[in-house]
C-alpha cells in the first residue's frame, strides 16, 4: 500500500525554483532566466507554501522578501541539489571524445593571462568540449551560488559548505607607466611613487585592490588622478601621459611591449585561487578541467 506524503510535491525543479526566487528577490526575473511564463514561478512556489504552511516570500517593494523559514530551507536545498547533480555526473571522463561545457567566471587579469593557454590547451585535448567565460566583476560569487557556472577563478574569498577552493597561483604588485615617465628611469621610491599621479582601477565599483589597504594601513592615501571600470583601456590611456597604474605582476607582464614594468617600493601578495561547487565536485569532466586549469597556472607561473 503506498502512502502519500505531504512532502511528495516538493522535487528537484521546484527546490531549483525556490533557490532562483531567493537570489533574485523576484518572481518576474526568475521566470526570465528560465524562460518560462510568471505563472510557472509562483505555481512552484504555492506548491512549496501549501506543503511547509509558510508564505516563503513577502511583497517589498518591487520585489520580494524571504521569510526566515524561506532563508532556512534554501540553504538546505543549495545542498541537497549540488549533492544530487554531482551524483548525476559521469565520475569517468575520456577527453578526446567527451562533451559538454566548462563555464568559468573570472576577470580581466585571468583573460589576458591564463585563459589564452588553458583555452589552447582545452581545444587540442579536448575538442568537442565548449568553454564560456563570464566577466566576474565582483560577482564570482553569485554565478557560483546560482549555478550560472562551474569555476570561480581569481582573488576573492567565497565561503560555504558546499564550496571548494584550491589556491593555484601567488602574484604580486608592480607599477606601470609610460617609457618616457620619470620614474622609468630608476628605482621607484616609495615618496615618489606616492607623488605619482595614480590611475585606480575600481573593478566597476565591486572590488578594492589589496595595495590600497596595506597603504591605509601605514597611513598613506592615494587620491587618483583617473579612474578605471577594469584594465582593457589601461595601456591605451597611460601611453604618452605621467600616470602610473598599481596593478598584478603577471598582467603587467603582458604590458611591456608599450609600458615601462617597475617594482614597487612594498610588496603586497595576490592569492589567485579556483573555487568550484559540490554541484561538479564529482563531474569526471570538470575535475579534468580543474586539473588543466593547475597545469596552466603552474606552467605559466614559470
């Protein structure tokens, strides 16, 4: 004889619902980024209320709120559904015949450094297999937690239960400028650095690089002179000009050709890490993937 359970609605497309409205506070664009009608949302979502007695979510605005009961079962749920998928997934993986995509949200720095080598490297062993990138910009973290992609790469911390982090890479801090800039010609000191007319690059407003805070932490502040959404324009807009530009090592290196490379007067450490869920933990084809992604990194730190 079976017995129903008040809990039979509740499946996997409905958790993955749920945790959709949670991360976008509206029904509206969860229904958007499945490409699905409203009504399909809140059908889901009224299924989940009926069986746990709890509204879930509350008008604000023009959006929606969680409940505290909501927040409680999302986490469990972000769980439960990367557990199930990392079980769904192939453990075993052939390359050279394999298919299906590596998503990896990442910035300007790992784009200009590492990613040329790894997509390379990704075509010749494994040709069938697509690789998207997605512009982090402070949001690694996001695209991690809905599932939006496979691997966060990049100077961030994410934490969770259900997030792994392997660090793969240690860079450093070095300035950059024109050829014919004064400071070119020497040692930088760190007077004449602080003298310097400095570009910032913001990160669209999302990340502060660690330079700044180990000079808060000696009481130094830099006001810039230009400010920058990311590093794409940078070479383009210090050529010919007296700006100096704090950035990575390992983009700087990918700059010499136009720029002048100068190390700085103090040293601040960038850890470049891999951070991936439990939702690919066990994918034959992802774990390969972030073991080509620790192969490139090692061969290019060399």
């Amino acid at each position: 004889m079976t017995v129903n359970s008040p809990i039979d609605p509740i499946d996997i497309g409905t958790l993955r619902t749920l945790v959709l409205v949670y991360d976008l506070r509206s029904f509206s664009a969860a229904a958007k980024r499945l490409d699905v009608n409203q009504s399909t949302i809140s059908y889901a979502i009224e299924r989940l209320r009926a069986v746990l007695g709890d509204p879930l979510f509350v008008r604000q605005g023009n959006g929606v709120s969680p409940t505290e009961r909501c927040a409680a079962l999302v986490v469990w749920a972000r769980e439960m559904i990367g557990e199930i998928e990392g079980l769904a997934s192939p453990a075993e993986f052939d390359p050279a015949t394999a298919q299906g995509s590596v998503t990896i949200s990442c910035n300007y720095y790992e784009r200009q450094t590492l990613i040329p080598q790894l997509s390379a490297r990704l075509r010749a062993r494994a040709p069938r297999v697509r690789l998207t990138l997605l512009d982090a910009a402070g949001h690694g973290h996001l695209h991690l937690k809905q599932n939006q992609c496979d691997i966060v790469l990049g100077p961030v911390g994410i934490v969770g239960e259900s997030v792994y982090r392997r660090h793969i890479l240690t860079d450093h801090y070095v300035c950059v400028m024109d050829r014919t800039h004064p400071l070119a010609r020497g040692k930088v000191t760190l007077s004449a650095y602080c003298r310097a007319e400095h570009v910032f690059v913001t990160h669209s407003g999302e990340w502060q690089p660690l330079y700044l805070d180990h000079l808060k932490a000696r009481d130094i502040v830099l006001e810039p002179a230009v400010s920058l959404p990311n590093h794409d324009s940078l070479e383009r807009i210090m050529s010919g000009t007296r700006l100096v530009a704090t950035i990575p090592h390992h983009l700087a290196r990918t700059m010499r050709s136009r720029l002048h490379v100068a190390a700085l007067p103090f040293r601040v450490p960038i850890s470049i890490d891999m951070y991936w869920s439990a939702r690919t933990a066990k994918s034959g084809l992802h774990k390969w993937a972030r073991g080509l992604i620790a192969e490139v990194t090692k061969s290019y730190a060399a």
